[in-house]
C-alpha cells in the first residue's frame, strides 16, 4: 500500500504484450538485443532530429525512464526486456500497463538477494578479513527510490536532514518532497539514530510511522482503486484455492473411509 501511495503507480493483472512492433523496427531496426544505453542513444537522436516534439521521442523517453529508474538493473545485467519495447508502440496499453506491481516486484527480489541473511554474513566478514576495512554498502536496484521517499514519510527525523518538504497534499506523495538538501551522514546518525543507554527514552522525532495512512483524497485515485481492486482479486484466488484444497482433502477422507471399509467387509 505504501508503495502505491508514494509512486502513484497503478496494480493489477498483467496483459498481453506483442511480440513485435513498426517502433521497434524503426528505431532499433531488428536488433537482437538492447541495453539501457542504445535507448538512451535513439532518444538523443531523436531529439536532434524533431526536436523531442514527435512521438517517437515521447515513447524513447518513456522506456528511458522505465530501465532506467523504474526497472533499474544492476551493472552485471545491462540487457533489457525486449518485450516492453513493443509494448511502448501503443501508449494507451503502455500507461494502463500495472508498472506499479512490476516495479515492486522488482524491488522487493533485489531487497531479499542483497539484504537477505546470507548477504549481510559476508560483508560482516569482509570487515573483519581485510587489513583495511571499509564500511560496508548495499546496492539496491530497481525503484530504489521508493525506500528513500518512504524514509521522508515515515521517519520525520531523516526528512528533516535530508530533505525539503515542497507540499502537504500532492498526489502521489513523491511530489511533496525536494531531495537536493545537502547533509552530513555522522550528523544523521548521530541526531536520528543514536545509542540509547537503558532508561532513554525516544523523543518523537525519532520515531518511525508504523504505517503510511492514506488520505481521502488518495482513495479515489485511479491507482489506488487499481490496488484495491487487485487485492480483492488475489484474495478471491486465494479463497477458491483454498476451497479447492478442501473438497479434494474430504475426498480424499472419503475414499480412504471407504477403502478401509471395503477391506473390513472382505475380511468379515
């Protein structure tokens, strides 16, 4: 839900998505495969060719914007999905596409293989192994900047080192906030994360929301009726499977019953 109030990003079940298109064949002229720089290439082209004002920039820029922030990969994987190359070639299918249950996929498999308990094992053990240890960092891809957002929402402390608050009410909430403040990492830590000896207690600007309410307003957007929509079909999934494993667990009690009965009236 969280995810979805900051991005602005809309859920729901994926659709088909064409196998070729005339914008692929255009721009890319049959290329195999792609990567996020040959994009980037196409899209200065363009623009020096009409300007950046005709559709064939609008959708490069798009897939820019969509392998590069959205679906960012990391620097052993710079081959892209060809698939959403072709699938830019209509804009209506492109936007109403669920980027929003994509982008948090990708995320939250990046989180688990980089942050996951056997991650963390071995930077904990490159500190202590080399003679000049040096503080241990994660590389996050995908929409990382999600995480960073969150933190403005959720951890007032950090979003006052950290960031400008532009606006109380934009929608999304990725509007509200401007990120260009410089600050000091030590004074972060120290101000918003500090040691706590037994006794101390938390002033409140240290503390962390437990969860990013949404507001009125937020509930009758359009991508926020996408998630709705989308967990009430994954709970109606969820809810015939369950029924499914049932009838087929009775009848399986069933036939075991009567299996043990027939063997009983043999024996008799």
């Amino acid at each position: 839900m969280e995810f979805t109030v900051i991005t602005g990003l809309k859920f729901g079940p994926t659709t088909e998505i064409p196998d070729s298109s005339k914008f692929f064949n255009k721009v890319f002229r049959g290329k195999t495969s792609l990567q996020v720089k040959d994009v980037q290439l196409a899209f200065l082209k363009s623009c020096k060719i009409d300007k950046g004002s005709g559709d064939e920039a609008l959708k490069l820029a798009l897939l820019w914007v969509l392998f590069g922030i959205l679906l960012m990969k990391d620097k052993t994987t710079k081959k892209i999905d060809m698939k959403f190359v072709h699938l830019v070639d209509n804009l209506d299918d492109f936007n109403n596409y669920p980027w929003g249950r994509l982008a948090y996929d990708v995320l939250v498999k990046n989180m688990r293989k980089h942050m996951g308990p056997k991650s963390l094992t071995r930077r904990a053990r490159k500190l202590t192994t080399k003679d000049k240890p040096t503080l241990p960092h994660i590389d996050v891809h995908g929409f990382a900047h999600v995480l960073q957002l969150w933190a403005y929402e959720a951890m007032p402390c950090v979003a006052s080192y950290c960031a400008t608050r532009r606006s109380k009410t934009s929608i999304p909430r990725m509007l509200r906030w401007d990120a260009s403040k410089a600050f000091r990492f030590d004074e972060l830590t120290q101000n918003c994360f500090p040691i706590l000896k037994a006794g101390d207690k938390m002033s409140e600007r240290m503390k962390v929301m437990e969860n990013l309410v949404p507001v009125y307003q937020e509930y009758h957007t359009p991508f926020y009726k996408s998630l709705l929509s989308w967990e009430h079909r994954l709970a109606g999934s969820k809810r015939a499977q369950d029924d499914v494993t049932k009838r087929r667990t009775k009848r399986k009690e069933e036939d075991r019953v009567d299996s043990k009965g027939s063997i009983e009236d043999e024996v008799k």
